[in-house]
C-alpha cells in the first residue's frame, strides 16, 4: 500500500481517471512518433527513386522531414512535461484548502501509472 493511499490524498476516483489519461498520452506519445518517422522515411525514399529531382524539392521535403523529426520528440517527451508539471501542483484539502503533507498531482500520476 502506497504512503499516499494511507493517508487518504489521492482520490480513488481520480486516480481511476488519471489511469485512463495517464494510457492515452502513453499511447499517444509513442504511436504519432512512429507514425511521423514512417511518413519521414516515405518521403525520403520517394526523392531517391525519382531520380533526378531539382533542388528546391529536396529543400522542401528535407525541411518536412526535420519539421516532423522535432515534432516527434516533443510528443516523446510529452509524459515526461506532464509528469514534471503534476510534480508542481501540491493537493490540498478541497475543505481547508491547505497542501496535504507536502502531497502532489505527481504522487497521485505516479500511483496511477503503478496500477
């Protein structure tokens, strides 16, 4: 049993929710990159079997591809950047409103993702 848990921070219901979004972004972030390095290595062969292609749409095709390569990182970092800000955010008491024990979003994003 967590540390959290025992002392009642993290919701049971919102860590239900947090499992489902904390599978989506996981989904997500690794699904678009794939698909963007896919698309990256279409484009790239579709320049060298055409063969003599001018230089101005291997300028175009070379700025796409590099466009969609820094795309695809900052979708891999995206659980990362949303860990990180969940870590900022304290959970307080909706009554009080007071920080519980020094508890964060990033406690109850951690619990989800070891469920």
């Amino acid at each position: 049993m967590n540390f959290f848990q025992i002392l009642g921070v993290c919701d049971p219901d919102f860590v239900a929710i947090l499992r489902i979004v904390r599978w989506v972004v996981n989904i997500i972030s690794f699904a678009i990159p794939i698909i963007l390095i896919v698309v990256c290595i279409l484009d790239i062969a579709k320049i060298v079997t055409a063969g003599n292609v001018d230089d101005k749409l291997k300028k175009e095709v070379t700025s796409k591809v590099v466009t969609r390569i820094v795309f695809a990182i900052i979708i891999l970092l995206v659980p990362t950047i949303v860990g990180l800000i969940f870590r900022l955010i304290p959970v307080k008491d909706s009554d009080k409103n007071v920080t519980l024990n020094g508890a964060t979003w990033g406690d109850c994003w951690k619990e989800a993702g070891e469920q």
